[in-house]
C-alpha cells in the first residue's frame, strides 16, 4: 500500500487516515449474550449464548478546505450503501476480520458565504460481521 504511514485504519476501500477523515478517538464495545429462562416458583435462570458482535465507533473532525474535501462522510455513506462486509485493517498492520458499517453521523459548522462548512465532525459506527464456518 502507498502512504500507509498516513492510514490509520483501511474499511475495505475506505481509508481514515491524516489526509482524510481522521478519526480522534475510538471506542470499541464487546458484549456476551446470556438469556433469561424462566422456572417455576424460582427466580430465572441464565444460559450463556456466546458472544454477541462487537462494535466500534470513531469520532472524528474533517477540515475540508484543509485536506480530503467536503465529501468525505458521503464517502462513508456510500460504503455503508454497498451492504457489504468489508475488511477491516488498522496502520499498525492488525487484521480486525470483516466489519459492516452500521450508523454515520455528521456535524457540520462553520459555515463559508457559500454554505460550505468549515468543519465537519463524524460519528461511524462498525459492527463486527462475524466469522463465516469453513
């Protein structure tokens, strides 16, 4: 990959990274599914399913008239569009598997004369795929 000092983390074809829509903090949520089961004349019992698809969500600010442009959350968008999941990989060379885009927010302000703003500040949220059976 050429410049992958400048990605931060690669969504499929997507790239966050210091030229374009980088991210300023990273949260990543795991959970395990346990479900409820009644009994009779005691309380409920639970039996644990597995775990449940992690998520990860970046926050981010965009300086369009600084680096990438203004399209970069429409970018996002239409890689959500795909419905598809997509290859996950981090710029310290880490293999996350494959993850979806599930949620894109964005914040505009600052607004030029023209209505374009100046900042633009993002919200995705990814969801794990899970791993296929061979």
């Amino acid at each position: 990959m050429i410049g992958t000092s400048l990605v931060m983390m690669a969504l499929g074809a997507f790239r966050f990274g210091v030229n374009h829509a980088a991210y300023q903090s990273l949260t990543r949520q795991a959970a395990w599914r346990w479900e409820k089961l009644d009994r009779v004349g005691r309380a409920p019992a639970l039996q644990y399913l597995g775990p449940d698809a992690h998520d990860l969500v970046l926050e981010g600010v965009i300086y369009p008239h600084f680096k990438g442009g203004l399209r970069q959350v429409e970018l996002m968008r239409a890689t959500a569009d795909l419905g598809r999941p997509m290859m996950l990989v981090d710029g310290l060379g880490w293999i996350w598997e494959q993850w979806v885009i599930v949620g894109v927010e964005e914040r505009k302000s600052y607004f030029m004369r023209d209505g374009a703003p100046r900042k633009i500040e993002f919200t995705v949220t990814l969801r794990a795929y899970g791993a296929d059976l061979l």
